[in-house]
C-alpha cells in the first residue's frame, strides 16, 4: 500500500500539468494499444484483480485525474521493470484514458 500512495504522491505534479487542456491529446493510441498488448497489461491485472481486470481501474476512486492515471502507468512500469520512455508513458495512459476513464479536457 506504501508504494500505492507514493505512485500517487508522484503524480500530483503531472495532474496540473494534464489538466491544462486535452488530456494526453499528442499521445500515440496505437502505439498505447501494441505496448499493452505487448506486455500483457491484462493479464497481469486479473491476476490482481480476478474476473476480467477491470475492476483494476477506479480502486475506490483513487485515480481521479490524467496525473494520477500517467503516475499509477509510470508505478505499472517501474514495478515490473519495463524500461518505457516517457512518450510510451502516456500512449498507454491515453489508452485507459479513452477506455476507462474519459477525462477529457476540463469544462471552463
């Protein structure tokens, strides 16, 4: 759970910068699509998880912006030594964005 609240803690600098306008709107979709099949992102999260992994998103509402959502990639990452570039970073956040978690650009 320490490691949880750290990736978090990590990711609040990136929620402000996220939510200046569209979120991830530059990020590469396909590349975000091959990287998670490439790397069995779902696998890995019914293995958390069970049923299908998707309950992996949302814990409890704890990802509740871009940031949190490209800090909790980058903890993803680090954990299981993938080695992405920053850009992979956010293909893959984007992916989830645009799956699961439709941020989108802040109403004014």
């Amino acid at each position: 759970m320490k490691t949880f609240a750290a990736a978090l803690a990590l990711a609040a600098p990136l929620a402000a910068a996220a939510q200046a306008g569209s979120a991830f709107k530059d990020a590469d979709l396909a590349l975000g699509e091959k990287l998670i099949a490439e790397h069995r992102c779902g696998a890995c999260h019914i293995r958390r998880v069970g049923g299908d992994g998707n309950a992996i998103y949302r814990p409890q509402g704890r990802i509740n912006t871009p940031g949190a959502l490209r800090g909790m990639v980058e903890y993803c990452s680090t954990e299981l030594n993938l080695s992405l570039f920053p850009e992979e970073l956010d293909a893959i956040a984007a992916v989830l964005d645009r799956d699961h978690y439709r941020f989108g650009p802040k109403k004014q």
